[in-house]
C-alpha cells in the first residue's frame, strides 16, 4: 500500500549561514523529490562544527526514511561531513579503494600531485558506497539503522547530476510503494492574497484533505496560488488536480490569471500574444537599463517578436537617440509621465514596430526628492495607436525596484494585447 515517504534535508556551511553563499540547490533538491513520489519534510542549515552537524544528522536520521545532506565533501579543514557523520552514528572512517583509484588518476590526467588532503577525502564512514564511481566528484550513500543517507557535495551542477543519476534511481528502487504528488503554481494579478484565499473558500475540491492550498505574494503585484495534491495513483492524482485548478480559475476569474508554471511567467504570455498578432516589440530603458530587454529575450524564440532596445539612461540620450525634446526633458524632467509617453511613441516610430515600452524612474538609493521620492517610476505602452502610461511609487532596495518595474511594464503590455 502507497504511503508517504518523508525525507530531510541537511545544508551544510557556514557560508550559507553567514548569507555569503545562497542555497540554491534546496528548491532543486525538493522539486525533484517531489516530481518522483517523496515529501521533503524539513531542510535545516547547519554550521561546519561537529556537535552542530553531529546533531542534525542524528535528528534527521531519528525522524525520517531517507536524509540528504549537501556540502563539506572537500578537501579543506572546514569540510568536516564524514567525520561528523562517523562521530554520529558510532563509525569507523576508511579508505574507500574504488574512490581513491578513480580521483587518483583523474588528478594525474590534470597533472596536479597527489596530496594527504586528497587522501582524507576518500576516507567514508564504514558501509558507505561511493556515488558515481568513475566521475570526478564526492559523494556517497549509505544505511544507518533503518535511514537511508546521501550525502552529496555542495558545488549546484554536481548537486543536479547526482540527484538525477544516483539519489532518485535508488530512492524509487528502495520505495516503490509511494504516494504520487502534483502540484501547479497559478499566476494570479489584479487580487490581493486575501481576497483570492476569500474567493476560494466557495471551493469543496480545495477543502479536500489530500489538496494543500498556498498563497505566495511575488514581486510585480503578482500572487502565486499553489495547489499540491497527493494520490494513490497518477491517475488520482491527477485527476484531482485538474478538479482543483479548474476550481481555483472559475473563483479567482480566468482575466486576472496570466497562466500556470513557467508558462504563466508574463514575459511568456506577452510573447505568445504577440507572436499570435504578428506584431513586433521594442523597448527604450532608463532606470531598468537593459533588464527589461533581457528578460524578454530570455523566452526561446524571442526573436520572432522581439525587435529591438535601447538603454538611453541620460537626459542626452534621450534626446539624441530617441528625438525627445529638450523642452520637455528641462520643463518635466526625464521621470515623468510625458516621457515616459513619449519615450514609448518614439521607440514605436523608430523602430517600425507595432509595439513599445518605455521605462523611467529613480531607482536609488539616491536621487530621490520630495516631489518625486526613490521609487518613482513611470511606464509607457504603446500598442498599434494607442499609448498608456501608468506612475508607480514602488519600495525595497535598488533592484527590487528595477525587478518590479519590469514585471510591472510586462503586466501593462499583457492587459494591453489581451
């Protein structure tokens, strides 16, 4: 009979800690688990100490089926994961032959002599197995009591190969009597969280014990709404699913939702839209110099749509390469809603293009006044004949408001073509 298989994950750094390095291989981490049948229960961040780490390891160990640790696998003083997990767990610390042969003559091939620090690392607890034998990174699994450990390296693309290769392969042979789980992120605008969480309590689907309902408020004005179902089966769980996001799209109301997953991402849907038309985009930059274009061509195929974009981030640019009048620029100044329309007419006609953005604002952290403080953003859109131009006072450090004031053009286009 399927159940849940809970899993924990162990962060280990105190890099990560102190904030210097992000974590970045948890989500991945996590999405993989749950794509393949297993719930990621807790992820702690532990320091390079031994009690500390010592433990976490024997908490995770104590109160899950299988725990994945990530980092301290290198050579230096700091990676202390195999001695702490053998100080845990009562351990023995061994060379493994099939380790130490393979990194041997992988250090010969790049000419790089063989030191006792690259001999400690080939050390394992007693019972470990190496992860991918014959590749050129750390890594190994082993049991403790009825706990299945994988310990992994913290370098993100080492991470990504031996979750796909090794961890996942094993995890599906050792549980193959599992919960199945789904989940969709719907992008929602123009509703703050409260009063979509109100909407849905008409729902009967989302009250059902197997769905998990999340609300995720995003930069830009977007609101994530996440839906996690879990099933016996695929086939209920995706049925179940599919009841509970038809449900969430009739309360909300489909015009405020751009799309689900990454196919909801704004500069996705604009693309779509505009490809749809035939139409073509470009776009002039002041505060967001050159974000904007970069995240619309970040969609494969941009180039169907997209035609080009300046970055005029001084009044002279402006000026010059968009033909604004200086009049203007020294009457209103370059953040303003005049031109920010112009800025949007005059990439349209110069560019030939069916469509346009223009951004400006004050960014900080200085710069601001009291007439006009940091945060400060005028976008304009012109779509065809027609140009809207919104003002926004947004808030947060210096590329929030950057990040914003892109999601916010791409939310403008997108109300505009739909």
């Amino acid at each position: 009979m399927a159940r849940e298989i809970k899993g924990i994950a162990i962060i280990i750094g105190d890099e990560v800690l102190l904030g210097d390095v992000q974590d970045i291989n948890t989500p991945f981490i996590g999405k993989s688990l749950l794509e393949n049948g297993f719930s990621l229960q807790e992820v702690l961040i532990s320091s390079d100490t031994m009690d500390e780490l010592s433990r976490a390891l024997r908490y995770a160990a104590s109160n899950a089926d299988f725990v994945i640790t990530s980092g301290g696998l290198g050579p230096t003083e700091d990676d202390c994961t195999r001695s702490c997990i053998a100080h845990a767990f009562g351990l023995k610390l061994e060379i493994n032959e099939p380790y130490r042969k393979s990194f041997k003559n992988l250090l010969m091939e790049l000419n790089i002599p063989w030191k006792t620090e690259f001999e400690d690392m080939t050390r394992l607890p007693s019972g470990a197995e190496k992860l991918a034998v014959n590749m050129p990174m750390a890594g190994f699994k082993l049991r403790v009591n009825n706990t299945y450990l994988y310990c992994l390296p913290g370098v993100p693309r080492e991470v990504r190969y031996l979750m796909v290769h090794e961890v996942i392969p094993d995890l599906r042979a050792r549980f193959p009597e599992r919960l199945c789980y789904r989940r969709r992120v719907i992008r929602v605008y123009n509703l703050h969280e409260w009063e979509i969480a109100e909407k849905l309590k008409g729902s009967s689907v989302l009250n059902y014990p197997e769905v998990s309902i999340g609300y995720l408020p995003k930069v830009g004005g977007e609101t994530w709404v996440t839906i996690l179902v879990k099933g016996s089966s695929q086939e209920k769980a995706e049925t179940l699913l599919y009841r509970a996001e038809q449900d969430v799209l009739k309360l909300v109301g489909p015009e405020n939702v751009s799309g689900v997953d990454d196919k909801g991402r704004l500069e996705v849907v604009v693309g779509n839209l505009l490809r749809s038309k035939g139409w073509r985009l470009a776009v002039s930059e002041s505060c967001t110099g050159g974000l904007l274009a970069d995240t619309i061509v970040s969609v494969p195929g941009a180039s169907d749509y997209f035609e080009r974009g300046y970055i005029v981030y001084s009044n002279e640019a402006k000026a010059d390469v968009l033909g604004i009048s200086k009049d203007i620029l020294n009457k209103h100044g370059a953040v303003s809603e005049i031109v920010a329309r112009e800025m949007a007419k005059a990439t349209q006609k110069i560019a030939g293009v069916d469509v346009a953005i223009g951004t400006t604002g004050i960014a900080g952290p200085s710069g601001g006044s009291k007439e006009k403080p940091v945060g400060t953003v005028f976008i304009g859109c012109a779509v065809k004949d027609r140009i809207v131009v919104r003002g926004h006072l947004f808030s947060g450090s210096r590329r929030d408001i950057q990040f914003t004031t892109v999601l916010s053009a791409l939310k403008l286009l997108w109300e505009m073509l739909k």
